[in-house]
C-alpha cells in the first residue's frame, strides 16, 4: 500500500463484512476495522509480542483493532489503545509446546481428537463473529488460526509461525490437510522470513498468496542507554515486579530479582545475555558450554522445562558468579538489560521463523551473535549488509557448534570500546532500515488494499 505525498496511510478499499452483531460502529477517522485473533497470551516471546505490537502499531497509525486472546490482564500491555476481548473456552487449550497456562488445561494439539479441535474452533469463530463488520481478520498460526479465519466468514488473512508448523504439524498428515484446506480461503498468508516460506511449503504444500514479512523492533523502546541510566532503570522495573515466593510461577520474574540485578552488575565484567524460552531446542547449554573458555559472564532469562537443567549444568560447570537466572522479563525490563551487555547470543538449533529476539539487541545497541540456520540465517544476512566487512564474520556461527561460537563470542568482546561501538551502531542501522515495527504493520495490510 504506498503512502500519500505526506507519508500517512491512504484510505482502504472496504471489503464488505462477514456475519454476525455489530458491537459499534468504526471509530471515526479509521482506516480499516481489524479483528485480531491470538489463541494465547501477550506476554512472553514469540508470537505473544507479536501479536501486541501488532495491535499496538495498527492502531497508532489509525486503524480501528480488536484483539482476541487468552490474556488475562492485557491492562498491562500497550496495545496502542486497541480493544481486548477474551473468549471464553470449554475443553482444553491446542498448544505446540506443552507450557502452564493458568485456568486452562494445555495439550498438543497433535494430542486432540477432531471433536476437541472442532469445538475449539468454533468458541473462538463465534468470538470473532461477534466483533464484525470488519475489514480483516487477522489469524495467528496456520493451525488453528486459519480454520478460525475461514469459519469467521469475513474476509481473512494468517501468519504462520513457524511453531504450529515444526512442532505439530511436520508429522501429522490430518494436520497438514486441515491447514492446506485452511489457508486455501486466507486472502493472503504471511511468513516471517523465506526459510519458513519453504517449511510451509514442505508442510502443507503450495500455498497461493503468500507473502513475506519479517517481525519487527520498536526502536524507539529498544536503544542504547549509559550504562548508569540503564542500570538505575532496570532496577526500579524489577522492583516493581509481584512477588513471586519461591519462583512458584514460572511466568513471573524470580522473586528479589532487583537485589539479585544489583549485586550482579555491582562490577562491569563483560556479560552476554540470552532471552527466550529455556527449552533444549533454544541451545541456551551451547552458551554455557562457550562461557567455560571465557571471561566473561551470562544472565540468562526465560521460562520451560530445561531451565532446572540449565542451572544444574551452570551450578556444575561454571563458577557461582558467572550466571544470573532471571525468570521471565517483559520489554519494560529487557530495554534497559540489554544495553547493560556487551552481547546477546541466539542459539538456537531448531529450525526457527526469524530473529526477533536478535533484532531487538541490535537495535538496544547489544551485538546479537545467531545460530546461522533457517529465519535466523536471513537475519544475519541483513546486518551483515550494513556491518563493515571485517566484523561481518560476527553476527553469526555454525549451528550447534560450540567451538565457533566460543571464537566469536572471545573476538566480540575482545574488540576496543570505539570498534565494539562501531559494530554495535551498524546493527541498530540496520534494523531501523529493515525492521521497524511501524513498517512490519504497514506492509501487513498492502494485500488488502
């Protein structure tokens, strides 16, 4: 969709509407109405930020959005003034990796008969139908997203993740046929990078209307800080958490977390961070492996089931200073973490969308390192571009091997202050050139239009 003389967003061709109530009329001055669908929560990594931003974003540029998941509280996320709905859910809770949800009962969805899938799709269809008209829906995951889409009956679009493709469906025939059948009525369907393209493909098999678009950065929340000033801040966000006794909820901060912070960057010994989920397919144990031949230091932050695994191998292998386990944090604590470190490392060794969380370093000024795989291999890619060629070796290493991800973290952190800085400011160009979230939205909605 090209902008107007004065870069503003044109007005939309209307599509007509599908069935069901109309809960109000299009707030005035809208562009589009937007009903978007997420069968989770916003909070997190992944596809929960996604989902937020989008809504965020959408709405700042004047479109009238809807949201639909399963957050309890979404009071605490900018959703950029969009509306919140939470459907209400009989039966359990379709997930591609197995994680608490609280009120809910998670199972694979690999793991549902067809009547569970089918009544699931239906609560949340009915959901959507009650805040049309609307221009678009807008569906995460091919599975379930794209049956909710096409049963919605208004006009539709999904993002495929990557997870639901991996995770459940790879390996489950009735699976693939149910998210081909899907996603033969979306208007278009979205992928975050040209990796994912061909999973889908190789998935579902060919899909029309396919069109990619990578994740994005708020770059204006994600930035490089002083030292000081990040500190200071990041401790008066840890602060504020609930308390956790006990680290009891796993999808809450550890309890005494600004105490821990504190005392942990007391000092300005180099430190690398790790953000995401602590599943074994994150290849967070490739970084500590790294960290025995470094001096240097690690906080580690997320939440899953290998984070008890994790600390057992720090605790054995590493000396008592040398990692801080956090728990999960949100984007009001991680932009002032990240400039506090002098590199984030991206793992992974499972085949992956994009590297969202890659992307936000860059733009907070803490030089990523990935695993060069899959979406993240089109990530590095792009900062390669605007690297100078005697850094471009660093933005990646070779997946799973800890070897060449040891060289690269000792010759990142090895560098002077003004060359470390000289790499740190070419991968917040390239993000504010590639990745805004402001452009990720913008482009979204061209095949509408």
């Amino acid at each position: 969709m090209p902008l107007d003389f004065n870069g503003s967003w044109p007005r939309a061709i209307h599509f007509g509407h599908g069935r069901g109530s109309v809960p109000g009329a299009r707030r005035e001055g809208s562009l589009l109405r937007i009903v978007l669908w997420h069968g989770y929560l916003l909070g997190g990594t992944g596809s929960n930020v996604y989902t937020r931003a989008l809504a965020r974003e959408w709405s700042r540029a004047g479109q009238d959005v809807t949201v639909l998941s399963q957050e309890p509280q979404p009071e605490l996320y900018d959703l950029g003034g969009a509306r919140h709905v939470r459907p209400e859910l009989e039966g359990p809770l379709p997930v591609f990796v197995l994680d608490r949800y609280e009120g809910h009962e998670p199972r694979l969805l690999q793991d549902l008969t067809l009547e569970e899938r089918e009544r699931y799709v239906e609560q949340n269809a009915a959901a959507v139908r009650e805040q049309l008209p609307a221009d678009l829906v807008f569906a995460n995951h091919v599975l379930l997203g794209g049956p909710v889409g096409a049963a919605s009956g208004a006009p539709f679009a999904v993002k495929a993740h990557g997870s639901e493709l991996e995770y459940s469906m790879r390996a489950n025939a009735e699976l693939q046929a149910w998210g081909r059948e899907s996603l033969a009525a979306a208007g278009a369907v979205f992928v975050g990078s040209e990796h994912i393209r061909e999973v889908l493909e190789e998935v579902v098999g060919h899909v029309d209307r396919v069109h990619e678009v990578p994740p994005g950065v708020d770059v204006g929340q994600f930035r490089p800080e002083p030292r000081e000033e990040a500190l200071d801040r990041l401790l008066d966000e840890a602060a504020a958490d609930p308390p956790n006794p006990g680290n009891a909820n796993e999808r809450l901060p550890d309890d005494a977390n600004a105490e821990r912070l504190e005392a942990f960057f007391a000092n300005d010994v180099p430190t690398v961070l790790y953000f995401g989920k602590l599943i074994y397919n994150k290849g967070v144990h490739l970084l500590l492996e790294a960290l025995r031949e470094l001096d240097a230091r690690a906080v580690i932050v997320g939440f899953g089931d290998y984070r008890a695994e994790l600390e057992r191998l720090a605790r054995e292998r590493l000396a008592p200073p040398q990692t801080l386990f956090t728990g999960p944090l949100e984007h009001r604590h991680l932009v002032h973490l990240l400039p506090l470190t002098a590199a984030t490392v991206v793992p992974s060794i499972f085949p992956e969308a994009f590297g969202m969380v890659a992307a936000e370093a860059a733009a907070a000024g803490s030089p990523p390192l990935v695993a060069r795989h899959s979406g993240r291999e089109g990530f590095a890619d792009g900062l390669e571009a605007d690297y100078r060629s005697e850094y471009r070796h660093l933005t990646s290493f070779a997946t799973g091997d800890v070897t060449d991800l040891t060289a690269k973290l000792r010759e990142l952190l090895a560098l002077p202050p003004d060359q470390r800085a000289a790499v740190a400011a070419a991968g917040r160009r390239a993000v504010e050139q590639r990745w805004s979230w402001a452009g990720v939205a913008q482009r979204l909605v061209q095949p509408f239009n």
